[in-house]
C-alpha cells in the first residue's frame, strides 16, 4: 500500500475535525457578541432576586427634561432673551422642573419648588408612581418633612420584603438572633434577664432542621416582637455613640439587615400603634447616623415615617419628626429628646426654644397633658406611660364647620362675632381658672386673673373642653404664640427598687443634667431664646445644668445662659421633699430608689445647687415663677393622702411664687386655656418672642440701610460704562424668575 493511500483517513478525519471546530469557534464567537450587546442594554443584576441586597427599583430620569435642560443651558449661554426660553421649559410637566429645582437649586429655590411639589391635588396614581420613581433620597426627605406632600410620592418597601411580609415565617427569631448578636458584642445584663425570661421554657427544645421554630405559648408572636424590639432599643439607646464607625452594635444590626425586617414587621401589622411605636424607637436612634439614609429609603421607610408623621397620635408623629429631621441632616435630635413643633418644615424662622423637662415617673405625653378625670385617681408605684382619657364627644364642631373658608374671612367674620357680641358681656367679668390661693411677690398688673376678650376666653374654654389635648403645650401654644420650637426631654425614673431596672440607667440629678445640656446643644438650643418648663425633680435637674453651663468655661454653655429668658417651676422640691426623709422601718418596706434619696430635706447639695441658682440667676438676669401645690395626692389603690413638696420647698424665694388649689400630678396640667398655669407661660413667651422678633427687624432695616448707602457710593465710584452683557443678564434671569413664579401661582392654584 502506498503512502498516500495510507494517509487518506487521517486527512479524511482531519478535515472533518477542523470543519466540526470551525463550526464551534463560530457559534462560539457569535454567541458571546450577543452576550455583549445585551449587557450594554440590560443589567442582569437586576433578575437576581435571590440574593436580596438592594432593592428592585429602577430610578429613571425623564430623558426629554434633560435634553431639554441642556438645551435650554445652551441657550442661556448664547445670551438670548429669556422669554423663550421660560415657554420651552414651561412645555414640559412642571413636576420635573420642580425635581430639578429641588436637585440643582439653592436652598430658597428648593424650598420653593418642595412647598409647590406638596401642593399638587388630584394627582393620577401613574403620576406619583413616576415622581416617585424619579425621587432621590435627599429630595424624599425633604419631601416627606413638608406639609401636604402625597404619600403616593413615595415608593413601598421593595417587592422582596412585600412577599416575606405575606409567608408565615416567625419575625422574631430573627430580632432574637440579632439581640444574641449584639449581646456578644455589648455584654449587658437586661438582655440575658429578657431571653431567661421569655424564652427559657424553649431554649431546651429540640429543633429539627428545615423545620419553623417554636415560640412561647404564653405570648403571641406580635408581643414577643415588640419585647424583641424592646430589647434592641434598650441595648443601642445605652451604647450609641456620636460617630457610625464607633458604634459596633448599631454598624453589626445593619449588616444583620434590621431595617428591612422593621420594614416587614411594619407591613405585617399594618396601621397597629403598638407596632408602629416600638419601630420608632429604634429609627430613631438609627437616624442619627446620616450616612444610613440610602438604607432607610431603599427600604422604603421613607414613606413610612411620611405616613406617621400625620399620625393623630402625638408620640407617633413626634417620632416621625426627629427621625426625618435627623436624616436631613438639618437637626441633630438625640435619643430622648422628643420634636413637638413645628413637625414640618416652615418657612417661618424659630426665634425662641421651649423645653418641657418632667419629674419623677413622669413623660413627654404624660405630665404635660391636659387635666382629665384620670388625675384624680390614685397613683400607683409603677411606671405610666399614656394617659387613659375619657372624653366626651363634642355635640357640635366648632372648628370645622367653616373649614371650608377661607381662612382670612374666617378672621374676618370672628372679629364681627367679637365686635358684636362683645357688649352683652359689658356687665361680666370672666374669671380664669386656677386662681392662686396665695400670691408672693407677685408683679404689679391690673386684671391679671380675667379675660381682656370675654367672648374669645369663652369659646376657647368651651373648645378646649371637646378637644382633649395629651400635650397642651404642643397644641395650644403655637396657636397663641408665632415663632416657637418646642422640645420635650424624656428620662428614665423610678420611686421604688422593688421595680425592674437598668443598673446603667440609675444616674444622679448632676448626671442627667449633664446628659440634657449635651443633648440641647446637639439640636441647636442655646442659638434662639430658651423658656424653661419643669415639674418636680425636672426643676432640679434645669437648675443644675444651668448651673453647671454658668460655671464652665465653654462659649456654647454660655450662651445657652445669655439666652435662657425665664424657667417656670412647677412643684419643685427646691428645699427637699419630707416623702424622701421617711423612717427606717417605712424606708426598708417601700425601699426608696435613688431618684428618691436625692430629695431629702435640707440636703446639703440641694441647698447649694439652690445658692448658686439665685446667684447666676441675678447675673443673668434669668426670669423665674414658681407654682406650689396645696392640696394631697392619692398613693396606691388604698388612698393615701401624701404632700409631696410643701409650699415651703416649692417657694424659689425669688420671681413671682403662687399656691393652687390642686395636686401634684394637676399642677402642671392646665384644664383649658383659660387657667392661670397657661396663660402665665403665655405671657412669658409672648415677651421673649416680641423681644427677639423686634431685634430681628431693628437689625434688618439696618442692613438695609448700610445696603443702600453702599450701593450708592459704589455706583458713584464706578465707570459709567457698564457691561450690557451682565446688564442684560440680570435682568433676563429676575424675568424668567418672575414668569416662573407667576405660573406657578397659576398652575397649582
């Protein structure tokens, strides 16, 4: 056989191996072209459900408004006349302007465009889907802090959670993990008390895998998530810290992926309060950190804190407040310190600070309530924590009825009712609730305990009485009073050691004062007027910071005294209290807590901290009023009749001094605002408010004037030769600006 004969299958097997090849390296290449061209148009990523890790949304911009801004850019930079170039922009949806507006534009421009944005009515779904889509995190803040915005502008949590919000998959197991977390990083002993508590009768269980894991028979899931909740606040309340990077147990919860299981939760138990409040608890901690706000809005928890903050509910909406204003960045509201007006943002400026600090078991929405039936009953020895109001329902509704007016003929048709009803009360004085039984020092004023406008004194009380306030200073201050930020101080207290208790949380009058001071100066007090509202012990503890700030050595406590106006007392042991002077034999039964041993009678430190109080008191010439009670509180079921501080105590010995006739716990609890213990802060704050604002305007008509006089020797000064270029400039922007406004005006109105 020759050669070539031999060789003919493998050149046969060679072709047929290269043709086969051949054939793959095509379909290979072509392939992976493909592959290419559609990674350039999709993102794969975005199929990738499994992995849950950013939320599903896809943030779109508008591209006709952007080619159309740059257009428009263009033009302005030719120096053509403004007037088409308004009517080009004008052509597009408004919306998108405004989102721009709030993207691009100063901090006037901004606020402008997010008051018009809120102010949109009768919007169709598709449209606030794509606002919503088109909304950055920034802007959604703000959004969500201005009154009226829609809450369809804000996009749900992803669609990850939404499904996991409708399985059955036990939630607390995974806030159980993350408390075991938190706890090998931050030892504490609450935490072991809480699982030994709740959970030991499971801890022993054996549980098969794959399988739902048990939990307690003597607690529904949904309390055990809230003691959960509890628990996690607890923990990063004691061991936050001012900087993200060093707060490890905070930093390792949002690795564990805490805010989107809250967000589950709060889908689960949809428009629950109980819920709803043992979230914000926690947001509120978290959002101190700003660099967290893309997990918050990825999650969706944007629109839930817009939806709370018009919650009815005081401790809701106040949540929602600090949360929103910390995540802006614009106020920095530390753990405790509750935001209760203005809860959204307002043009007007803030010009002086009102800080309500209570005593011993009390809180933000408890001691400064409304009086109410409850505050007759006896006082029990643990903690409250709402009052349980039962008011009766107004026959008629005397707001509302004309709430369809406009609100300037409201005023007008309110001043004829007063003009003409004012002269049948001629023969009448109306008298103020809560008059003093005993009056010390107090100024020289004609009528200080009746009404000036009878009719308007009369219907306010009749209004006061259907509409039950759980914080009178929230509600009935802003309407009598332009101008006011009001800032509520919670702390923990307690009477007995018989009760749970934080041993962390076991701190002196000078410790919390300290905590307080350090705590205003992060909101920014101290840089407007400060009025001061203290029950009981909170009157030490104000005194004891203002004291503390007289006596450093730090400009920013200085100033916060420079600027402190007035403090009110209420009931506040200046001297002591007998109730902490008690024998030994009643000492070891109701075993007194810290917070009572304080108070001793003519404790050596009390009676110093007092010396210096008057002292810098005189310095800074601070005004004071002290309201004292007279009659005895009920303790306990059994009625007991305590006097918890005395007249004696009560008296500052400085400033106006008055004796009511009511209890401790009604003594700072105004029945309408028609009583002495409201119309006193009133006055107060009417002062410290009209001082600031006719400052403000003293200062500003002369800038205005030093403005003029400058204007006019620089144009004496300069070339008479102007630029048209920036001539013609100016005047095309202060038009285009006008036009804008204008329509607006038109379009929204």
């Amino acid at each position: 056989m020759s050669l070539q004969d031999r060789l003919k299958p493998l050149l046969k097997i060679l072709k047929v191996g290269s043709l086969i090849g051949g054939s793959i390296f095509i379909v290979a290449y072509h392939l992976r072209e493909i592959c290419r061209s559609i990674d350039k148009i999709v993102n794969a990523n975005v199929l990738d459900v499994e992995k849950k890790i950013i939320s599903e949304y896809i943030y779109i911009d508008d591209p006709s408004y952007n080619a159309t801004m740059s257009i428009d850019n263009d033009i302005q930079n030719a120096n053509t006349f403004g007037l088409s170039r308004v009517w080009k922009s004008l052509k597009h949806s408004v919306a998108w302007r405004l989102l721009w507006l709030c993207r691009h534009g100063n901090k006037e421009q901004r606020n402008l465009a997010l008051e018009q944005l809120a102010s949109f009515r009768n919007n169709k779904s598709w449209d606030c889907l794509k606002i919503a889509q088109a909304l950055d995190k920034s802007t959604a803040v703000l959004l969500a802090r201005t009154y009226g915005a829609d809450l369809r502008y804000f996009l749900p949590p992803p669609i990850h959670v939404r499904k996991a919000a409708l399985n059955s998959e036990l939630l607390s197991y995974k806030f159980i993990d993350m408390i075991s977390t938190v706890e090998s990083i931050n030892p504490h002993s609450c935490i072991n008390q809480f699982l030994s508590k709740h959970l030991l009768n499971i801890q022993d269980q054996v549980v098969e895998v794959d399988s739902v894991p048990p939990k307690p028979d003597s607690i529904t899931e949904k309390q055990l998530c809230i003691l959960c909740l509890d628990v996690l606040h607890h923990h990063i309340f004691l061991f936050n810290q001012k900087l993200y990077d060093n707060d490890i147990s905070t930093s390792t919860l949002i690795k564990l992926g805490i805010l989107p299981r809250l967000a589950e939760l709060m889908l689960r138990y949809r428009y629950d309060t109980e819920v709803d409040l043992a979230v914000l608890k926690i947001l509120t901690v978290l959002s101190l950190y700003t660099n967290l706000l893309v997990d918050f809005f990825q999650n969706g928890l944007i629109g839930e804190l817009a939806r709370l903050l018009k919650s009815q509910d005081i401790r809701l909406a106040s949540s929602a407040a600090v949360c929103l204003a910390n995540l802006s960045g614009e106020f920095c509201y530390r753990p405790g310190l509750f935001l209760l007006h203005p809860l959204y943002r307002t043009k007007s400026v803030q010009t002086c600070d009102t800080l309500l600090v209570h005593g011993l078991r009390g809180g933000v929405f408890v001691t400064w309530r409304q009086r109410d039936k409850k505050c007759a009953e006896p006082v029990g020895i643990i903690e409250v924590t709402v009052s349980d109001v039962d008011c009766e329902p107004c026959k008629e509704d005397i707001i509302n009825n004309n709430r369809f007016l406009d609100p300037d003929l409201q005023q007008v048709i309110a001043d004829m009712k007063v003009l003409e009803e004012e002269a049948l009360l001629s023969n009448f004085e109306v008298v103020l609730h809560d008059l003093p039984i005993v009056a010390k020092r107090e100024p020289i004023s004609t009528n200080k305990f009746t009404a000036n406008k009878k009719r308007v004194a009369v219907l306010q009380e009749e209004q006061d009485k259907c509409y039950y306030t759980h914080c009178w200073p929230k509600d009935w201050l802003p309407r009598d009073c332009n101008n006011l930020r009001i800032l509520g101080f919670n702390y923990w207290s307690k009477l007995s050691d018989w009760l749970e208790g934080c041993p962390l949380q076991n701190a002196d009058i000078e410790a919390r004062a300290d905590e307080l001071a350090s705590t205003l100066l992060h909101a920014g007090v101290g840089t407007n007027n400060v009025v001061w509202l203290a029950h009981s012990m909170g009157g030490l503890i104000v005194k004891q910071l203002l004291v503390d700030a007289a006596q450093r050595n730090d400009p920013a406590y200085e100033k916060l005294c420079q600027k402190t106006k007035a403090v009110l007392f209420y009931s506040t042991p200046h001297k002591g209290s007998a109730l902490a002077t008690m024998p030994r034999a009643a000492a070891a039964v109701l075993w007194p807590s810290q917070d009572v041993k304080q108070l001793k009678e003519n404790s050596p430190t009390l009676l110093e901290m007092h010396q210096l109080f008057i002292k810098f008191a005189d310095i800074f010439n601070w005004e004071t009023i002290s309201f004292a009670e007279t009659l005895p509180t009920l303790i306990t079921a059994f009625k007991v009749p305590v006097h918890f501080v005395d007249s004696y105590s009560a008296d500052l010995g400085r400033g106006p001094f008055y004796q009511l006739p009511l209890d401790h716990l009604s003594i700072c609890k105004p029945a309408t605002r028609q009583s002495v213990l409201y119309t006193t802060v009133l006055d107060v704050l009417q002062r410290a408010t009209n001082c600031e604002v006719d400052k403000n305007l003293s200062d500003s008509l002369l800038q205005r004037l030093i403005g003029l006089i400058w204007l006019s020797l620089k144009s004496k000064g300069e070339d008479t030769n102007l630029n048209l270029y920036d001539e013609q400039s100016a005047w095309t922007h202060w038009y285009e600006q006008v036009l804008l406004d204008t329509f607006m005006d038109g379009f929204l109105y």
